[in-house]
C-alpha cells in the first residue's frame, strides 16, 4: 500500500482532515514504482514556497505495468464487453461523489495549485462534476447509421472505442482538464492511463479513491505520477497505446506527436498554446467590457491557455477604457487562496514565477510602458501583482508568445480591417473574443478571427457541451460536447449481402 498525504484544512469554508494516496494507482490498487532507480517527487504549496508532500516518480516500467492492466481490463470488462448505459452509471456515479466531496476537492486544489477556494469550488471542480455527468448522459447514445445502398445489402457503421488511452494533462486546471480527457473516454468506452502533472498530482490522487468507491472495474483508470521525459514520453511512444491526448504547450505537442509516430500509429489530439486576441469596439457596453476584460487575462491567475493576453480598443475610447481597467485591475485581491476576498493566488511554482517575471523585464527592456503591476507581491510564495502593458509594438515577445502569467498587453486600433489583421497575426489560434453592441459585427468579426473558440461579449465562459480546440499552431481536435467523442472512437463500416448472390461475373 502506498503512503498516504494527511492535511488539516482550517479554513472560514471547510474544517477537517483530508488523506490522499500518494502512489500510482494501477489495476485498482495503489503502489511505488516497480524500478529501483525511481525516487520520489517534491510537492510544493506555491503560497508558502514550502514542501507539502512527495509522490512517488512513475517510471516506464510502471507505465508498461499501467497499459497492461488497462488492455486487460478493456478486453474483459470494459469496452465492448460493458453497455453503454453502466458505463453511464458509473460517470454518474462519479459525479455524485464529486460533489458530496466539493469542499474536499476544491481545498486540494486550491493548496496543490494555489487558486482561490473560492474558484475552485464554484467553477473548477463544480464544472468538473459537470463534465462527468455530461458524458454519462453520452455513454448510451454513442452510434452508427443505417446507410441504403441497394435492396440486396444492409449496411450500418458502428462506433467503436479506439482502446487504451494515454492522456497527459498539465497543471493549471489539475482537475477540470483531469475531467475533460478520462470521462469522454470511459463514456466510449476506452480504457485510461493517465499522468497528471508532477506540480498539481493531489486532485487526481484524491479521484483514484472516488472512482475506486463508484465501483469502476480495476484496471479501466490507471494513475501514473511521474515526469514528462519519463512518463509522458512513455505514454506518447508505447506500442500498445491505441490514442494519446495531451493538454499544454505548442513545444511539448510537437515533441508528443513526434514520440506517437515511432511505434505505431496513434490517434492524437493536442490542446495546446494560445495568445488570444480581445476586441472591443467603441459601440461595447463599456462596464461590462472591462469586467470581461479582466476575467478574460487575470481568471486563473492568467494560467489559461485561452486567455486574453492581447486587447485591441477602438482607438476613440481607448484612454478612457485604459483608465477603467488600471482601476479594475489594481483593485482585484492577491494574497492567501483561502481568503473569501482573494481574487488572484500565487503562480503554480517558481519555475513559472521566474519566467512570467522575466516577460515582465523582457516587455520593459524592449520600450513598452507598465499601466500598472510588474513587481512581485509579498515576501513568500509566488505572487505577481496583474500586470498591464501599453505602448507595445507588434513584433515585442509580449505580444507574440505566451506569457501564461498575469500579463496583459492593451493596444489601440482603428478599423476593423486593421484589427482583424492584428488578431490574427500569431501563430496561435485558440480563442479570441469580441466586443460590440452591433450583432453583425459581432458576428462578421468572429467569422474572420481564426481562432478555435469566439467570445462575443463575453469571455472565458466554457461549458462541457461546447466544443473547445485550436487552429493553427493551438492544436489538434476537440475536447467536450459531441465532438470530443470523435477523439475516442473508430468508425466501423458491416456490409451484409442479403441476397446470398455474388455480384461480381465470375
């Protein structure tokens, strides 16, 4: 058995004692690795700076342990072998559970990852019980057609789970992205190995123990901690993973669907990098454009891959729009994700401090001009005060690649034309948003921005039945709604001569 992770929670929403399984979850039951060189990893609280806890460092060995099970269990108990209507119950099962333990789950990530409890409970882990309950609703309605070809033959598809899954999931939605890979993938039927990230593992620790209580099958979910290099490379590479789905950035995509290709040939689906692109137009209802505005870049402490890191303002009201969002944005709390008042908590770790911090020195260097924030708040954890940058140029590093950090660049324009242009002029292509009271507008710009995702008069608003994915350079495929079901399954074409006759001349 492995250790276990014990923390007293004492705070104004929940008091009490929470453990957690630190070890791989294989085949159902929890274990270290299997190879003698594996040692552990330290966990990190980004307010304190301090040691939480370790996790064990999965290794290849214990992924190829993982597959095995999964393929077992896929074989047996799972995939064809479990109707869709039980595969059903148990997601919604999950989802139940889930939400008895909401206080539980949100104060796990909010001490793993550092965002506010307050989100945590009302968007991250409340959508995340969403999604498996979304899917559960899809388990028994995932089928083919009847296609009429001649009276002699019968002909239908049929839609198939792809197999064993191997899904690599990033740290600054530990739990949400935990429930958009596994529960379209348990929905088909597939079966999982998954790796969640060495920074944020306790969520989907803390999960093994929920979906071991919804009594799923041992083997269909299998947990591997471990590093990117190791794990994540294993995963991406394995001869006997039938599909990998991996959520973070452009550069480690490339480096996945490279690893997929080696050993056979994989279905793959990326969610990667973004820089998106915010528009407001003059004609906005101004209030509710900078509210937007903010949600848009400081939701997540501007660790989102969909974030409004880039704002375009018509050039009549931007002064008086750059006023009101320094305002906004200086007025929004940072300090202890615990505090009911709190709006932004620390960045996950120092690594990704340093390099958000060094954006900010970069955005100085190269001429443009600190509205307000730029320098770190406190004297312990990870904090930076949200940051806004005006006087920026096109080709500045601020403006064209990801910061994934509290850091928002503000721009003025004057045509829609012009405006489209800028937009569009990245290598991403995750989402963008626009803001006009004219609904042809509105619409006309959002058919022109190629961008996976419009916003229109809103911002960050996601659902489990809208589809979400990138073009360009932001990825491959679409996670939730309908859609995400596609990344999961094989279509089968049966072909029946009902006639008995050959209609070949022989």
């Amino acid at each position: 058995m492995a250790p276990t992770f014990t923390h007293e929670f004492n705070h104004a929403a929940f008091k009490g004692k929470v453990e957690v399984p630190v070890g791989l979850y294989i085949n159902g039951e929890w274990s270290t690795s299997t190879d003698s060189n594996a040692k552990t990893i330290d966990i990190y609280n980004p307010t304190t700076g301090e040691v939480l806890t370790s996790i064990p460092e999965g290794m290849p060995s214990d992924v190829d342990r993982a597959v095995d099970a999964a393929h077992k269990a896929f074989n047996t108990v799972w995939g064809l072998n479990m109707p869709g209507f039980k595969r059903g119950e148990y997601l919604i099962k999950v989802a139940e559970l889930m939400e008895r333990d909401i206080d539980i789950l949100s104060s796990l990530e909010s001490l793993d990852n550092g965002k506010t409890f307050s989100a945590a409970k009302g968007f991250d882990v409340t959508e995340s019980a969403r999604v498996f309950r979304y899917y559960g609703g899809w388990a028994d309605k995932i089928h083919g057609k009847v296609i009429e070809t001649t009276r002699a033959k019968l002909a239908y598809t049929l839609h198939e789970p792809v197999g064993v899954c191997g899904q690599i999931i990033p740290w600054n939605f530990p739990l949400y992205m935990f429930s958009w890979k596994i529960a379209p993938a348990l929905a088909t039927g597939c079966a999982v190995v998954m790796k969640p990230s060495e920074l944020t593992p306790l969520t989907a620790l803390y999960m093994t123990k929920l979906f071991d209580e919804a009594g799923i099958p041992a083997g269909v979910i299998n947990i591997v901690t471990g590093y990117g290099h190791t794990v994540g490379a294993s995963l991406a590479g394995h001869p006997n993973i039938d599909k990998v789905a991996f959520t973070g950035s452009t550069a480690v995509g490339r480096k996945v669907m490279e690893e997929s290709s080696k050993s056979n040939i994989k279905k793959v689906s990326l969610e990667l990098g973004g820089k998106g692109s915010n528009i407001i137009f003059a004609d906005a209802d101004f209030d509710e454009a900078v509210k937007y505005a903010a949600q848009g870049i400081f939701f997540n402490h501007g660790q989102t891959c969909c974030a409004g890191s880039r704002i375009y303002v018509e050039k009549s009201i931007y002064e008086k729009f750059t006023e009101a969002f320094k305002k906004t944005t200086a007025s929004l709390k940072v300090g202890d994700p615990f505090e009911s008042s709190t709006y932004q908590g620390p960045q996950v770790s120092q690594t990704q401090y340093d390099r958000i911090m060094n954006y900010v020195e970069c955005g100085k260097q190269e001429g443009a001009t600190v509205i307000t924030g730029g320098k770190r708040h406190g004297k312990t954890g990870y904090f930076i005060e949200p940051t806004i940058f005006a006087d920026v140029t096109a080709n500045m590093k601020i403006v064209r690649e990801e910061i994934f950090g509290p850091v928002v660049v503000v721009s003025p324009f004057e045509t829609e034309e012009e405006v489209i242009e800028a937009a569009n002029d990245s290598v991403y292509g995750l989402a963008s948003a626009v803001f006009t009271t004219n609904i042809s507008r509105g619409t006309r710009v959002a058919q022109a921005l190629k961008a996976g995702t419009v916003w229109i008069n809103c911002y960050n608003e996601l659902h489990p039945q809208i589809p979400f994915g990138g073009f360009k350079q932001s990825g491959l495929g679409r996670e939730c709604g309908e859609y995400a079901l596609e990344n999961y399954t094989e279509v089968k074409s049966v072909q029946i001569n009902i006639s008995g006759k050959c209609g070949l001349p022989v």
